[in-house]
C-alpha cells in the first residue's frame, strides 16, 4: 500500500466514523429525551457503519501472517498438575 493511499484510507475512517457518530446521536436522539429526533439520520448512520465494516474486512485480508515454518516449536501448556520426580 502506497503512502497516499494509506492517508486516504485514514482520512475515510475518520470521515465515516465522525459522520456515523454525528447520524446516531441525531437518530437516537429521542431515547434520550430531546422531543425533536430526526429518524432520518439512522440510514446514514447505517451507512457510515457498512464503509467502516467493508473497510476492516478488506484491511483483515491483508494483515501479515507468520509463517508457521519459521515459528519455533512450543509444547501446548497444560492445565493439570504435572508430577514431580
């Protein structure tokens, strides 16, 4: 991933979870007692949500995996009392 679009990429994230943040509290706001909530907000809040999922999702496939080649062999702990010599 090139630098400018790793800054895009931040600058989306930000972007989406302000707006996402911004559409919930203007959506829900009737629960918490202001009388004039806008139901409206709620699909964009929805839908700042689903950039925000679709873009972890893209960014997991990504992630560096370990080789289990080069990771060195260790024995599974145990939970149970071993028994002294």
């Amino acid at each position: 991933m090139t630098r400018q679009r790793g800054m895009a990429e931040l600058l989306l994230f930000l972007a989406a979870s302000a707006i996402g943040i911004y559409a919930f509290g203007r959506g829900l706001a009737g629960f918490f007692g202001n009388p004039h909530a806008d139901p409206w907000w709620l699909p964009v809040g929805f839908a700042a949500l689903w950039v925000l999922a679709k873009q972890m999702a893209r960014i997991q496939d990504r992630w560096p995996r370990r080789n289990r080649r080069n990771r060195p062999h260790r024995r599974p702990a145990t939970t149970a009392a071993r028994k002294r010599p």
